[in-house]
C-alpha cells in the first residue's frame, strides 16, 4: 500500500504544488512576522482574504441560524455536496473558471438536489434521512466524476476546481468577494424584511398559513439562499466543510441567546471572528488550507462556550452542585443540632460533637468539619471542652448564634410542615413522608411555606406530635435556654 | 479533445479484458470492487433501516484524525494500526454526537454535523501540518483509487506469498462481517425494528448497537482504499434502497446486495474506462442509475402501483 | 413473614422525566389473574408507569418488583405492548415475522428458530383473526389490523404477565370487539393484565379492578368501588398545585 500511495500521491501533491500561491510564500520569514504582516493589514491580498473571511462569517452566520432552528442542518450538507456537479457543468459551459457560469451552475444543481428531495418523499416511502444520502453521493459521484474528467482533458485554468475541495485562500478573485458581497446583503435584506414572518413560520407553519404567511415562498427562498450562502463560500472552506460554517456558530449562538434578534448578531459575529482567525492562522501556517482552520477554531469556540457559559456552561453546572451540596450538608447539621437541643427540653445551649455524631450518623472529623463550617460562616461558636476523665477524648463543643438558630428553626419548621402536608392533603402513608421530606426543606420558598400554613391552618405540631417552630418565635431571635 | 469521449462498445467493454496481463490486473480491481460492496451494503442495509443513513456519513467522515493520528503514532500506514485508529475515532464520533445531544439542547442533525465537520476538520489539518513527512494525500482519502489495488504488496506469510495483501484485507474483513450479519441476524433486526422488546427480553440492546456501529466503522476503514471516505455513503445506502422496490422482506433485501454490488462493481470499472474518470464515482453513478430504474419499473414501486389501479 | 410473590409490587415510586415530576410516591400491589384498567388525565404518568415497570425509565426513589425479582430480570416475564406509533410500520418484515419475534426470548443466541416456534406464530395470529394476512408487509395493514398483530406477538411470548398501552386507541369497532374478547380468554387462562386505556366509559364495562391515577395513586380496587363520581372527580379535577410545584423542585436539586 505504501509504494502507490507514494507513486500517486507524489503526483498529486507535486501538481498542486505548482498551482498554489500562498501568501508571503517565502519559507525564511519566521511565523511572528507573519502575524505582524497579518495584523497591519497593509498587503492587499491579506486584505482581500480578511474581507472575503468576514462576509463569509457574516452570511454563514446569519442564514445558520436558521438552518439551525429549522433542523436543516443535515440539509445544508447534502446541498453542498450536491452543488459539485453544477460547478462542474458551469465551468465546461465557459471554458474556464468563470464566476458567474459556475455560480448559475451550482444554483440549477442546488435546485436539483432539491426538487429530487422532493420528488423522493412524494412518490417514495424512503426515510428522509435515506433520501438526503441518497441525494448527496449520487450527486457528488457526478461532479467528481465531471472533474476528474475535466482534469483529463486539460483544460486551461482549470486548477481553481481542485481549490473546492477544502478552499483555497490564495485563489480567492475580486469577483469571489463581489459574490459573498452580494450573497450578504441579500441575506440581510431578507432577513430584515421578512423577520417577523420568518418568526412565525418557524414556530409554527399551520398558523402561519392560516393567517396568510406565504410559508412555501419563503422555505423556497430561504432555501436558495442557503444554496448561495453555500457557492459563495466553496472558495474559502470548501465543499466538504461549508456546512460545517452554516451550522457551529449559529449552534454556538444558540448556546447563549434567548432571542431572536441576539441570536442572529451573536451567531454572524461569532461566524465572522472564526473565520478571520482561521485565516489568520492559515496565514501563519503557510502551507495549511483555511477552511480546516476556520471550522477548528469555530468548534472550538463552541466547546468553550458549551462549557463556561455563564449558569448554563457545563462547569458551572458542576461547581453548582458542589456549593448545593455543602449548602445542604450545613442546613441538615443546623437540623440535627435543633433536635439534639430539642431532646434536651431546650434547657442547655450547649452540643457536643460527640451527640451530632450519633444523630447524622458520620465519623469524628466529618463532624469536626461541618463544626468548622458552621463556624466560619457565623451561624455557630465554638470551644473544646475539658478533659473530663482520662479516657474520654477532649470534645468539640458547639454554640448556636442567634443568627444559626433563626436558620435551624426556620429549617425544622418547613420540613415538619411539608410532613404534615404530605400526611394530611396528600394522603401519603407515614413511612413515605420521611425520606422526601428531607429534600423538601432545601428547596421550599418562603411564599410557599406560608401557603402551607395557611392551608393547613397554622399548626402547631407535626404529624411525629413534634413542635412546628411558628414564626414568631424564630423572629423574636429566642435562643434555647433564653426563653 | 471531447468532453464525452466516443463510446465504442468493442473498444469499452473488450479493451480492458484483451491480453492476460491486463486480465491480471482488472480482474483484481474487480474482486476489490465487489468486496467493498458487499461489505458496505450488509451493514448498510442496518444503518438504513435504522433511519441512521446519515450517521453512515458523519462516521465515515470521523474516522479521518483516527487514520491519520494512527500514521503519527506507529509511523506506518500498516493496516492493523489503521483499523484500530478508525475504529476508535469512530466510536468516539458516535459517543461524541450522543453526549452532545443529552448534555445541551443541540438538536440531533445539528449535533452530528458539529461533530463531523470538526473531526474531519482536525484530520484534514493534521493531514496538512505533515505534509511532506506524511505519505497520505487528501485526494485518495476522499475519493480513493481502486485502480491500483494490484499494486499493493503481497502477503507475505511463512515463505509463501499468498497474493495481494489488500484483497486479503478487504476479502477477511468482507467475510467476518457477512458471518457476524448472518449468526447475529435476529439480534440486529429485533434491536432494529423494536428495541423495546429486545430489552425486555434481556438482549443488551446498546451493545448491539455499538457492535453495528464497530462494522461500520470496520467495512469504511476497509473501503478507504478504494472508495474513499465520501463514497462510502453510496455504497451503503444504494443496495438496500434499491432492493427495496424488489422485495419486501429483509432477508430477501440483504442477498440482494450480492448482485447488485457484481452490478456496480462491472458498470462503475466500464463507465469509467469510457469516460476515463475516477472508478469510484463511477460506481455511485451506477449506482443511482440502478436506483432510478427501481424507483420507476421495480415491482413494489408507488408508480407501478399508481398504474395498477388506474382503470385501464 | 414473606407473603407469595407478586406479579407487580410497586412501593413510594418517584420518576422524574426531564426534570418535571410524572410519578410521586406510587404504591401498588397487582395479585395474580387481575384485570386491571389504568385511567387518569394526559400527562398523569400512566405510561410512564408502565414503562417505569418494564425498567426503560429509571425511577428517582422506590422500587418495582416483578414477582420477586428486581426489574432487570424481571421484565422477560411480562409481555408488553406498546402504543403503535412507537413502530416504524415501513420496516421491511411480513406480520408472520413480527409475531414470530414474540418467541425469540425462548431461544438463546445461536440457537435456531425451530418448527414449534413457527407453529406457535401460526397459532396466535389464528386467535387474533390474521393468519390471512401473515406474509403481508406490516407497512399495508389498517390501525387495527396493526394492534391485532402486536397482540398475535405478545401471545406467542406465552408470558405470565402483560401490560398494555392504549391497545384500543384508533382502532375500528371490529377490532375493539376481538381484542376484548381475547383479553377476556386470556385473564380466564389466568394471565394478569394491565392495561392502559383512554375512555371513562368503556372502562367501567371491560374491567375488573381500577386504578386512578394522577401524578400519585388517587385509588385501586375493584370497579364497584373505585368507579365513584368523587374518586374520577379528583383524578380528573386537577392536580395538587403545590404538591407538583415542589416535587418539580426537588427534581432539579436532584443531583445534591
């Protein structure tokens, strides 16, 4: 295997070696110069691929969102593999590599791919997921099968074809950034004057018709545009990559927007930036294609987001559990330490780290822990206390604040009354009301537990007979052995 | 020079069989083309009826940086370490869509393209940031050359040389994935058509499904060569598409692979002599020719039936 | 003391489906050769329970058993039949070959399907009024046509227990009539059944034992006692409101 991989490789590789003209070609500037060079802006050819990257963001982006919202996105990867064979064809109807031809070309193909789609669904049974494969080799065998035959034949200026397989920056023309100009400023346009009816088909197409949207005339055109969107950029990412621009920054803005209108910006910025640093660093690579590039920092930039955004981001998610953990282990040793307290007939103030150990049920320096916890956040004092016999070890022993106690009782008190809740309206049996209760307490809201009283008629004991700790004795501040 | 090229039956269809030399040679192609059809169209033939033609796609576009990370690792473009990269990049596409679905509120088709444009993406760069070290073109990974499998070595095995090691490759793989379809046959087709009961009867169902996922990813690392990694699309969805006009059960479907990959395999290896195009897209043309033809005249087809009843 | 095992014992079952609560402490005891109608409004977590019982859902809290067994083993021991658009009706197999799927738990991975099976397909599908139909393509038969096969499966299971979701939904009175008939030969052969349905009416006639549910167990037992205005008027009537605010609380802090 390796021999003809060499043999033909080397053929290939040495041929397109011929064609391509990179940027600041020359092998001795070392890579900061070239970000320098990248930077000023002042070559004309860097200038021209930043514009040409920026449009292309820009548009992506924008028709992206909708491609995204409207689950085209496995769409929008058959229709850019099934523009090949259209260039194909326009190329041959020019002779040469002509924007227009090629363009007009990958439009009647788009439109092919389409109206087969169609065609598939109304007279088939076929999956629509089958139909889109389908769809998508047998058009993209024909355009290869058209350009390995146009490589036979040797037409002229035909070395900008191999370019739309991965995009190739350098062969970007005056003509490619008028195209992505123009492709822009529709898609804006569209998108500006029809924004609240695209809205509405997108949420709901019934409604939309019955309140005299045209629904198929919009899909007609938002789908053209998309076949647009797609030509204008092969010339800069490729065929195989394009939908991977319609679809990572619109999916990243998704990530973070909650309306419409942000959504659209965020997504055409977050296009745009992608595409100028893949081709920043394309241009500081030399040799490496820009479209790779510009998808990579594209995914990249969606992992970022997917796992920092703020309440969302998947590390927070998990920090938050953390906190929610330890706030809960704090709200159940505030409990323990009522009902040690409790036990007692409220007569002493005092709890030893050896009776919280018994009542939760952890080992000695969980306990020390959670002591140590409640101290530092003001709801607890503490002190050893002294060795009474030899044997004994020196305990921890534990005070409640005034503010500790207003939080335990207030604790104490919406979990007995959610038991009783549970007992009373709910009809629940006895043995079940324990163990969910003790989740409940956390999370209960104040409105809500003052529903609950007021529908259970402000009791005074739970369903166990214990005491339900009213109201005005928490804010009254009364602490044990005070009262 | 034409752009269609005179077709001249004699000198298409003959030309390539005229001395034994050429016989030699063509007909190892032609071996070749049928072990990849028949390969990809068996588990093709799972991966559509599980409406996952797609995932056929993103999978075969995801196993690209394995192959390529596989080269840096051993250094080699040896077959075992191949696999075995592709293998895992494969299932680390198919995990990756999976979590990226349960963890955000990324909806699927959005998922699988996130995740197989970037792979794609990275094996394409790291492809690129070798160039010149690494012997693997981009070319041949996307559209393949199954016009020189006769030029790879020959296998080599206590002091008999056996022939062609491709063929032997792609002929073991073919085999072991036939045998693996036709003893797990009932797993596949209950874990395809309702999972639910499956799981009640105890068959781990999520197994099975990585165990199809594995022959994917095994029957396109295989097909690469030839096929290259977008074509591969066609070899799995066509067969079991087309058969369907034919017949309605899937046994019936699964043999029908058999002769139309011989089909695909003759008419892509002409049509390409003709044209003097790449064979393998020659063959996804044969292909949707075949597919057309189905959807038109095959017995189960809507329009046949539409015909049926029209009062004549 | 350890009383016969049951064929489905549920205790304090809490399932969460994205983080919105469906079931909140359900308790239940199914005896043997039972009938049971399950009823309830959209969304009460009628089949969620079911499905919870053949442990596709995971509960948060409680248990389900199955004649003693954890879930996991348990389930080959119940037939189940769910609502018939969860099948893809496109799928390339004949009605024969769906209800011969009904004996493949008999068999072990390797081992072939033997004639004892295929007889036993011919069989159900005869009880159900389909043997006509066997080697039709399952993708051109009507809505009860279609129900009338997945019973024909679920007979070939020969199993103890069966739980049925919305077996009557859409299907023509013919059909109606036939399943009814074959559900009631089958509690006579002394099978269990569980059955999810749709319409307060029928379900006083078809019957033997009731469960109301909404969100929690609101009461089970036979159709004379449970069939009462004020029994359907909570079950129907509306929810706890705090009850189900709180418990989608407690599900979104069920990670801590």
């Amino acid at each position: 295997m390796k021999n003809w991989v060499i043999v033909f490789g080397g053929l290939l590789i040495s041929s397109s070696f011929l064609e391509a003209k990179q940027i600041g070609a020359a092998e001795d500037l070392n890579w900061l110069t070239q970000a320098e060079r990248f930077i000023e802006m002042k070559d004309p050819s860097i200038r021209k691929v930043a514009l040409g990257a920026l449009l292309m963001g820009l548009s992506c982006g924008l028709i992206g969102s909708y491609v995204v919202t409207r689950r085209l996105s496995l769409f929008g990867d058959t229709l850019s593999h099934a523009v090949l064979p259209g260039i194909a064809v326009g190329f041959i109807w020019a002779g040469e590599k002509d924007n227009f031809s090629l363009l007009i070309g990958a439009g009647i193909a788009g439109f092919a791919g389409v109206c087969c789609l169609s065609l598939l669904k109304k007279f088939t049974r076929i999956h629509e997921d089958s139909s889109l494969g389908i769809v998508l080799s047998a058009f993209y065998a024909l355009g290869i099968c058209l350009l390995t035959r146009i490589q036979k034949v040797g037409y002229t200026d035909q070395s900008g074809l191999d370019s739309f397989m991965f995009g190739q920056v350098s062969a970007l023309s005056s003509n490619d950034i008028n195209g992505l100009f123009i492709t822009l400023l529709m898609i804006s346009l569209f998108i500006v004057f029809n924004f609240r009816q695209l809205l509405v088909t997108g949420f709901d197409p019934q409604f939309s018709k019955s309140i005299g949207i045209p629904n198929d005339f919009l899909q007609f055109v938002l789908w053209m545009l998309i076949a647009f969107c797609v030509i204008s950029s092969l010339q800069l990412v490729g065929v195989i990559l394009v939908s991977a621009m319609l679809v990572i920054p619109a999916a990243t803005a998704s990530l973070l927007a909650r309306r419409m209108k942000t959504y659209l910006v965020l997504s055409s910025l977050l296009g745009a930036g992608a595409g100028i640093s893949g081709t920043f660093f394309s241009f500081l690579g030399k040799s490496l294609p820009a479209g790779p590039l510009i998808v990579l920092v594209s995914a990249l930039l969606f992992l970022f987001i997917l796992f920092l955004r703020p309440e969302k981001g998947i590390l927070f998610c998990w920090l938050n559990t953390r906190s929610e953990r330890s706030r809960i282990i704090v709200e159940n040793t505030l409990k323990a330490a009522f009902q040690i307290l409790e036990q007692k007939g409220f007569e002493e103030n005092e709890i030893t780290s050896l009776e919280i150990m018994k009542k939760r049920g952890l080992s000695r320096p969980e306990v020390e822990k959670e002591i140590q916890n409640l101290t530092t956040a003001g709801l607890a004092t503490k002190n050893i206390s002294p060795i009474d016999q030899v044997s004994l070890p020196s305990q921890t022993v534990m005070t409640l604040t005034p503010k500790g106690w207003e939080y335990a009782c207030r604790m104490v008190r919406n979990h007995r009354l959610w038991e009783l809740y549970l007992t009373n309206e709910a009809e629940y049996e006895p043995d079940h009301v324990h163990e969910d209760a003790e989740k409940i307490e956390h999370v209960l809201g104040e409105k809500t537990v003052r529903q609950i009283e007021r529908l259970l008629q402000n009791p005074k004991t739970d369903p166990h007979g214990k005491l339900i700790p009213s109201i005005t004795d928490i804010h009254q501040g009364n602490l044990p052995g005070a009262s | 020079m034409n752009f269609i090229p005179k077709f001249d039956p004699s000198k298409v269809f003959f030309e390539p069989w005229a001395t034994p030399e050429l016989i030699a040679w063509n007909s190892q192609v032609i071996l070749m083309g049928f072990l990849v059809c028949w390969a990809s169209g068996m588990v093709g033939t799972f991966i559509v009826v599980r409406r996952m033609a797609l995932m056929g796609d993103a999978i075969s576009h995801g196993i690209l940086p394995g192959i390529v990370i596989a080269f840096l690792t051993f250094g080699s473009l040896e077959v075992g370490p191949m696999l075995l990269g592709a293998c895992l990049a494969g299932l680390a596409c198919s995990f990756s869509i999976e979590w990226l679905q349960q963890n955000s509120l990324i909806n699927k088709d959005a998922s699988m393209a996130i995740v197989f444009t970037s792979f794609f993406a990275l094996g394409v760069t790291l492809i690129n940031l070798q160039a010149g070290h690494l012997d693997l073109d981009t070319d041949c990974i996307l559209y393949g050359e199954i016009g020189l499998t006769p030029l790879a070595p020959n296998f080599i095995f206590g002091g008999n040389d056996f022939g062609n090691r491709s063929l032997w490759v792609m002929g073991l793989i073919c085999a072991a994935i036939i045998i693996l379809v036709s003893l797990f046959y009932r797993q596949l087709l209950l874990t395809s058509f309702d999972a639910i009961l499956a799981h009640s009867i105890g068959w781990p169902v999520k197994i099975i499904h990585l165990f199809l996922m594995l022959l994917l990813a095994l029957s396109t690392v295989a097909s690469l060569e030839s096929v290259g990694v977008i074509l591969v699309v066609a070899m799995l969805v066509f067969p079991s598409v087309t058969a369907s006009f034919f017949f309605h059960r899937l046994p019936s479907i699964l043999i029908c692979t058999f002769p139309l990959g011989i089909l695909y395999t003759f008419g892509g290896f002409h049509l390409a002599y003709w044209l003097d195009c790449s064979i393998a897209a020659a063959m996804a043309i044969t292909a949707s020719i075949c597919f057309i033809l189905s959807v038109i005249f095959g017995p189960r087809s809507y329009i046949w039936k539409t015909a049926k009843k029209k009062p004549s | 003391m350890k009383h016969h095992d049951l064929p489905i014992e549920v205790h304090d079952l809490t399932v969460s489906y994205q983080k919105k609560p469906v079931l909140y402490g359900v308790d239940l005891e199914i005896e043997e050769g039972s009938f049971v109608g399950i009823l309830g409004p959209n969304g009460a977590g009628k089949s969620t329970l079911i499905k919870t019982i053949m442990n596709i859902i995971k509960p948060n809290g409680g248990y389900v058993k199955i004649f003693g067994d954890s879930p996991k083993t348990g389930i080959k021991r119940i037939g189940y039949i769910p609502q018939k658009e969860s099948v893809d009706w496109d799928f390339p197999v004949t009605v024969f070959d769906v209800v011969l799927m009904g004996r493949y738990g008999y068999h072990g991975w390797l081992s072939r399907i033997g004639k004892e099976d295929r007889n036993k397909a011919s069989e159900c599908l005869e009880q159900v009024n389909m043997l006509a139909y066997a080697d039709r393509p399952i993708g051109n038969l009507s809505g009860g046509q279609q129900q009338r096969v997945f019973l024909a499966r679920a007979l070939a299971q020969e199993s103890a227990v069966y739980l049925m979701d919305e077996p009557f939904a859409g299907v023509d009175a013919v059909t109606e009539k036939t399943i009814i008939s074959i559900l009631q030969e089958m509690k006579k052969a002394g099978k269990t059944l569980m059955v999810v349905h749709h319409d307060l009416a029928s379900a006083k006639e078809y019957f033997d034992q009731l469960l109301l549910l909404n969100m929690r167990k609101v009461a089970y037992g036979s159709v004379s006692e449970v069939y009462t205005h004020e029994l359907l008027q909570k079950t129907y009537g509306g929810k706890l409101a705090v009850l189900s605010e709180m418990a989608t609380e407690v599900a979104k802090n069920a990670d801590t």
